[in-house]
C-alpha cells in the first residue's frame, strides 16, 4: 500500500485555517489525506468580534480562549494542528504605528522560519498551501507568514540548510489562498440578487475598483459538500466570529450553487502538472517524487 498524502496548511493566527481552506481540508481528510495545520501565533492580540464575547474575563484570558478554541475547530475539521509559539504582532491602527518588540512580524526570517522547517522534515508534507505575498490583505502576521513558507518550502530539502531541525524533505507544490477574490463575490452578489434576498457585497466589489488582482486563480478544488463544515469550525472561534454577522449572510446552498469551489494560486511546483487544475495534489497522485524519498 502506498503512503498517504500529506498536506500542511500554514496560518498566522488560530480562525485563520477556518476562513481560509477549511472546506478543501475537511474534504481533503474525508478521503484520507493527512492535514496538519501551523498557526504561528497564539492570536493574543487579536480584537474581540463578537459582541457576545465581549466580557472582561475573555479579555483576561484571550489567549487561553483562543487556544480552546482552536481546539474545537481542529475537532470539527478532522485536521492535526500545533502552535509554532510566537507571539501575534497585532494590526496597527496607524502604518506608521510601531509593531510591539519580539513580536512574530519583527522577528529574524531565519528564525522565524526554523520551526517550521522542523515541522515540515517531520510531517514530511506533499503539499504546503500559505498566503500570497502581501498576506492575503496587509496584516503583518500574514505577510510574515508568506516569507517564513517560502523560505521552509525552499530550504526544507536542502541538507546544508537549518542543521538541527531533522532529516530533509521537499514538498512538492506551494500554493497561496485566493478565497477573496473579486469573480467570486460578484458572482454571490448576482444571484442573491436575482433571487431576490438582497446582497452585502456591493460595498466589496467596488473596493476592487482600484486594487488589480496580482495572482491568478490556477486551482479551484470543489469542495461545496464540505462548506456547513467550515462553518461550524469558524464559529467555534467565537471571540473573532459574529454567529449574526457578515460572513454568514449568504446561505450555504446559494454558495453551493454559485461558486462550489476553493480557488488557489500555484506558487511552485516541483512536479508536472496541467493549468487550470481541480486537485491540489495533481502531478503527485500518480507517484511521489523522487525528490520526496
């Protein structure tokens, strides 16, 4: 019997793996595939969202909460996760705003980075799946989050590099998440409209205006049967989700129906593949790359 494959999602902050890539990962461990999630920081300094949970022994305990609650949202999805114990770098109200000191977007890449290619020689992932260079939106975790994957997927297999962290391992295929994209929310934006129920996305859309999308969509991964499941795993983090707000508006069958996919950029591959694709581990289902043995 061959091995299974492995998958490692990469995330600044416990909510971020259920916002972004949580129904492709849900589908993912349905059929057998291995999922570890990173989250490279504790979320600390995250704002409270839910005005339910908006109390002061949350905010006492925020980082204690946080990690309970990606615990239950680990749970819902099926996937393995670990910290990599940095502290979150908050979002500066102000870009002139100085980040607080030792904080994860302030520290040394290669610093950064050694834990996760720790992590990545020991899991041994196929496939990384992490933000775009700009963090999918500017937040300094995100963005930091971007270079230290970039740097793991390129120095994980090189024997020379982060002595220390285990035996080397190259994963294959580097992808950045293009859930928010401008195609999408119109085409949610249209059919709620033409269903009658009114849309919120109007004030996104035209936010798109002036902001050219720099990453093409290569990979779109349908995984509709598998958004009630990413719901239940984003309002388990009930400190940063609103059950009332935004992000629940549209219903899960108008989604379904509109657009049944998680879309991905290919940021680097290191096996043939065929664009546009439907599979993240298209190119590596026919066998694994000798570059992984």
């Amino acid at each position: 019997m061959s091995a299974p494959l492995r998958l490692m999602a990469v995330h600044a902050h416990p909510d971020d793996e259920s916002s972004k890539g949580a129904a492709t990962m849900a589908r993912y461990v349905a059929e057998g595939v291995e999922v570890l999630v990173i989250t490279c920081t504790g979320g600390e300094r995250g704002s409270i969202l839910n005005p339910k949970m908006d109390r002061p022994e949350i905010l006492e305990n925020i980082g204690e909460v946080r990690r309970l609650e990606m615990a239950a949202a680990r749970e819902i999805l099926g996937v393995e996760q670990r910290f990599l114990g940095f502290v979150d770098s908050g979002l500066p109200e102000d870009e002139n705003e100085p980040l607080p000191e030792g904080c994860f977007a302030l520290q040394p890449l290669d610093v950064a980075s050694k834990p996760l290619v720790a992590a990545i020689r020991e899991f041994r992932p196929h496939v990384i799946l992490t933000y775009d260079d700009n963090g999918g939106y500017p937040h300094p975790d995100h963005i930091m989050t971007n270079r230290v994957s970039v740097e793991a997927f390129e120095a994980a297999g090189d024997p020379d590099r982060y002595p220390g962290t285990g035996e080397p391992w190259q994963p294959l295929k580097l992808y950045y998440h293009m859930g928010f994209t401008r195609e999408r929310f119109e085409a949610l934006h249209a059919i709620m409209n033409e269903r009658g129920m009114g849309s919120p996305y109007a004030d996104w859309i035209s936010r798109w205006e002036d902001r050219p999308q720099k990453w093409e969509v290569t990979t779109r991964v349908p995984c509709a049967d598998y958004f009630e499941t990413r719901d239940r795993a984003l309002l388990a983090h009930a400190t940063q989700v609103d059950p009332d707000g935004f992000w629940f508006v549209c219903p899960i069958e108008i989604q379904q129906e509109a657009w049944p996919t998680e879309d991905y950029h290919l940021a680097r591959s290191l096996v043939d593949t065929s664009l546009p694709e439907d599979d993240l581990f298209t190119g590596i289902h026919a066998g694994v790359s000798p570059a992984c043995s």
